[in-house]
C-alpha cells in the first residue's frame, strides 16, 4: 500500500460535449489513452524492463504486395479503365524515377561518406592559404585594457544620462 502513489484524477469530459463534431479528435486521443493505459495494465508483469527501452524491432506491413515487390494490384489495357490506366503510368513513372536516380549517381553514398574527410581537409587548405595572405594579426587585449575600455564607456554613459535637456526658448523674429 505504501508503494502505490495516489494520482490526482483527471477531469473527464462529459459523453455528450465528445460526440459533438469539434471534438472528435480530443475524443480520439482519449479513447488512445484509455486503451494504452489499459494494455499497459494487463501486460505489467508480462513486460520486463529491458523490453520497454528495447522497444518494437519489428516493422508491421499491413500488405504483402510491397515485401514481394509485386506489380500494381489492378491492371487495364487498351482505354477500358482510364483512371486505373493513369494509376499504372503513374506508379510506373515513379519507379523509372526511382531507378533513374539511383542509376545517375557516379559515387554511391558511402564511398561519399569515405571521402568526405579528405574533401574537408582540402577545402580548409583552400581557404587557409587565401586567409594567410593578410599579414595583419589582430592584437588581443589585456585585462586591464579591457577594464580601462569599460570604466571610460561607463563613465560616458553615465555622464550621458545625468546631462538634463534644458528648455530652449524659441526666437521670436516678427
């Protein structure tokens, strides 16, 4: 009994107020986590540790037509289903596209990946000799430098602000 804590209980919003159209989605995440927090329930002992930071290593396809690499589902020829005949140009397209690409490559990725240390290494050489032909080292500061800077700008600043503007008189030229 010690072990349990009490959660404070969420406010549930009324049937009515979920039915109506708006809330179709807040009514949706809470059916979700209704049923997760009833899963979680059931399989509490079931579940080990390791298997919640493992998580899923499996991939779920609800069809098997993408595992086998099988053709379009639905096949027309000569004009007698022109929306079906469309869907089939498409799909083809994508796939020669899908081929086109992959065949346009001259270095795959990872003989880019391979080279991409050397490629760096190259560009900084590149860019290190255009640099080094300034012969002008910018001069760092010392501390008390950079104090003296500070306590004069503050003391401007300062001097600055304590200046009140006086009211100027206009000239009266008639």
């Amino acid at each position: 009994m010690d072990g349990l804590k009490s959660r404070p209980q969420k406010k549930k919003l009324s049937r009515n107020l979920l039915q109506m159209k708006f809330m179709k989605k807040t009514k949706e995440k809470e059916d979700q986590a209704e049923e997760d927090a009833e899963g979680h329930t059931l399989f509490q002992r079931d579940i080990t540790k390791t298997m919640e930071k493992q998580g899923s290593r499996f991939i779920v396809e609800p069809s098997f037509a993408r595992i086998e690499d099988l053709i379009f589902g639905r096949l027309a020829y000569h004009g007698m289903n022109p929306a079906i005949e469309k869907k089939m140009a498409n799909e083809r397209a994508l796939e020669e596209e899908r081929i086109a690409e992959f065949a346009e490559k001259d270095i795959n990725d990872e003989e880019m990946i391979a080279a991409m240390p050397s490629l760096a290494a190259s560009i900084k050489r590149k860019f290190g000799n255009k640099r080094s032909h300034s012969k002008i080292e910018p001069k760092k500061p010392s501390s008390s430098e950079i104090h003296k800077f500070l306590s004069d700008s503050r003391a401007l600043a300062s001097e600055i602000c304590s200046k009140k503007a006086k009211f100027l008189k206009p000239s009266e030229d008639v």
